[in-house]
C-alpha cells in the first residue's frame, strides 16, 4: 500500500506547491518556514516603528488542511503474483500546523506539526489469505515535527524534523537535518537535507506459504497474521509477529537561482541508499510451471540517484510556466526520464486555474518478471508491476481562490484550492484523484 500513499502525499503536496505560482520568487523544497501569498494583518498604525522590533512571543502563524481522495483500478496484483484485481481506495487526511516566535537575537523560529491519518480498502489485500479471506481495509497515522531556526537577515536557516508512521504491517521513524543559505544579492540558494528512515516491516506471508518451525520441544511456530504459537501439546498461545528492519538514508541537494525578473531554475539532486529487508512478505512469485508460489525475494541493498530541473517563467502577470524534468537510475536496472509542466492563469487577482500535465518513461528493474515467467535458477525475483516497464501520463487542473477578505468572507480561511488528476499506466492501471486544499490564517 506503501505506493498508494506515495501518490496521495505528493498529490497532496502539489496543492501546497501551486499556492506558490502566484509569488515572483520559488521557496526552495525542504525550506520549511512558513510560505504565503498574503501578508500578515499589520499591527494598528501607532503600534508601527521603524527599528525592526518584532513580537517575540509565541503565536499560530498558519493552519492548513489536506484531504484526499483516490481511487484505483488494474489486474496485476503482485499480492497473487501479478495478475488479479488491484483495485485500491485511499481517503487520506492532513493537519499541518506553524507557530512561529522570535527569540532573543531575533532569529524567527518556526515549528512546524502535522498529522496526517489514512483509511484505506484494496482488493489484492484480501488475498494474503490464498481464499480471499483476508481483510481488506487498513488504516495509517503519520505525525511529524519540525523546528526551524532563521536568520532573516543573513538568509540562512537551520532545522531538525522527526516523523512516524504507522500501520498494520509496517512501522517507520524518520528524523533529518536541513538548512539552506541565500546568496549576498539574496538572488540564489542552496538547500541541503539529510533524512534517515528506520522501518520494521511484519513478516505476514501468503496463508500458503506460511514458514512453520519445530522447536526443541516439539512444538511448531507459525508466522501468521495473528501471530499464533502453536505448542506441542495443542495448546494457542499468542506471539508478537515477526519483522525485519529496513533502513533509507537520503542527502537531498537543490540550489535555485533567479535568472532575471521572470525567470527562475532550480537544479536538484538526491543520494538514497537503501539497507534491509527490500521485499514485502505477502507479494507472491509463480514460476515457469506456474503451479508453485514462492515469496518475493529482492536485494537486500540498494542505490538510487535522481537529478532535476526546475524552470519557472512568469509570462506577464496572469500566467506561469512552470515546468520540470529529472532523471532518475538505481542498481536494479531502472532507469526513468519525468517531464512535467504546469501553467498557472490567475483569471482575476483572487482566482487562479492550474492545468498541468506529466509524462513518465521507465525501464524494467532486471529483477522483474510477469506472472509464471520466473524460474527456479532465479536469484531474485519479483513480480510487482512497480518495477516493470511502463509509461504513465498524470493531468488534470487545480482550481485556488484567496479573496483578501477571506474565503465566503470568513477571514480567517485565506485561500482554497481543489484539485483534480487522471493518472493512466500502459500497464493498465488507471485512477483518479481529488484533493481539497484549506489554508487558515
């Protein structure tokens, strides 16, 4: 389910990202102070000095709310080996709050708290159970926490962040480190970010293919979805399941440079490695005879490098191009090319429409094989149509009002944006999805 939630936060996320097209000037990813269209009310006009006092003390400077929602179709569940319905809904919903204060050298402190929980139906889920007998609803939380330390004057921030995950048959604690400094002519910056994930992934297996083991006392221990000890003497006493860890290290770079008063490019930059258990338990293989299933089996290492460019063009005062491009290869043998593009129309100084548009082209991972195409000489195999060769198209239009006195006047709702997107795959998987943006004040 973990590629279902991909989806949905970075859907989520480009709802957050358009609010940016209105602005001259790119806030670069991994910043996370406070970004806004509107400035703040300004404090009674005798209240007004000119020795760049700040308030120092504690306050909400923004709330936003995400919600989303997604529903897929396709016959390529790697749950059954490649084949069979992998029809997937996902509600997914976030809280994001900032406090900001100042403190005594007058550097702004921004904490940043979100929390997000998802509930989720999926066909394929159902057939960990080889009957069909399996749940197929699931749920996630996720919180997050993030301090940043800024110094407005010499253009420079610092930050530290820690965030969890958690659902039935997967745990994930995350913390990183980012900062980012401008230029003298405050024209440019450079970002650098550097994450670490440390997860535990539940060795649920196929029903079928649950490992059983005799222990010294005769008894026989089984991995199952309950996590059932069966003893020797008959007796059920109930166990922990199993799980094995799996850790991603991340160093994410981008430096963004304003070329000239309409145009901006941003070049980025990621080196992920990945160490641990790299499969999922429950996703079956069937070989060339197609009458056994074996358990997914992938490396335990791996390597990722994706590189990417940002170029933004302000066309008058009403429209934005806004385009994107990276490539990416891992030491499994993909290899993948991202072409996007959005262009931002502000119709009316408070109502702004976003087509966009997003190609995607990737080879298959060397590990990857169809249903009943694998065979026992196999050193790895897998096949999750996640790494198998497709090219996918993601479009659809945002839609953002932020009237300066609030939306349906509430002045405290800033701005509203809905969005909607079609993604399709030549593998045949097809979904929509509609994410609802509100930002307060």
């Amino acid at each position: 389910m973990r590629k279902v939630y991909l989806s949905l936060v970075g859907f989520s996320l480009l709802c957050r990202l358009n609010a940016w097209s209105q602005t001259k000037t790119d806030t670069v990813p991994f910043n996370k102070t406070n970004v806004s269209l509107y400035k703040p009310v300004p404090l009674d006009p005798a209240e007004k000095d000119t020795t760049g006092y700040r308030p120092r003390q504690l306050r909400v400077d923004e709330v936003n709310f995400v919600s989303s929602y997604y529903q897929q179709s396709g016959d390529h569940s790697a749950v059954r080996g490649g084949i069979g319905d992998e029809s997937v809904t996902d509600l997914a919903n976030g809280l994001d709050l900032n406090l900001v204060w100042y403190n005594q050298k007058m550097h702004k402190n921004t904490l940043a708290i979100g929390l997000g929980f998802d509930y989720h139906s999926a066909a394929s889920q159902a057939y960990v159970s080889a009957t069909g007998a399996s749940s197929k609803t699931g749920t996630r939380i996720y919180p997050s926490l993030d301090w940043t330390v800024e110094n407005e004057k010499k253009g420079g921030s610092f930050g530290i962040g820690a965030y969890y995950s958690g659902e039935y048959n997967y745990q994930s604690l995350g913390a990183d480190l980012h900062f980012s400094q401008k230029t003298a002519d405050k024209n440019g910056e450079f970002t650098a970010k550097f994450q670490g994930y440390f997860d535990r992934v539940k060795l649920i297996y196929p029903s079928e293919l649950i490992p059983n083991t005799t222990t010294s006392d005769g008894g026989t221990v089984v991995t199952s979805a309950s996590g059932t000890i069966l003893s020797g003497d008959g007796e059920h006493h109930r166990a922990g399941i199993p799980s094995s860890p799996r850790t991603t290290l991340t160093a994410a770079f981008s430096y963004s440079q304003m070329i000239s008063s309409r145009l901006q490019i941003m070049f980025l930059g990621d080196v992920v490695t990945q160490n641990g258990y790299l499969s999922l338990p429950f996703h079956r293989v069937y070989f060339a005879n197609r009458d056994t299933a074996v358990v997914e089996k992938l490396p335990s290492s791996r390597f990722k490098l994706p590189l990417g460019v940002r170029l933004n063009y302000f066309v008058g005062d009403n429209i934005i191009l806004r385009s994107y491009y990276r490539y990416y290869q891992d030491n499994w043998g993909i290899k993948s090319n991202t072409v996007g593009i959005e262009v931002p129309y502000k119709v009316t100084p408070f109502f702004s429409i976003s087509p966009f548009y997003r190609y995607y082209d990737q080879s298959a991972a060397k590990y990857f094989a169809a249903y009943g195409e694998h065979t026992a000489a196999d050193q790895y195999y897998t096949s999750n149509y996640e790494y198998s060769k497709f090219q996918s198209s993601f479009y659809g239009v945002g839609f953002r009002v932020a009237p300066p006195k609030g939306v349906f006047g509430w002045q405290g709702l800033h701005e509203l944006e809905i969005r909607y997107g079609h993604y399709t795959q030549t593998t045949g998987l097809i979904s929509d999805v509609v994410s609802v943006s509100l930002g307060f004040k």
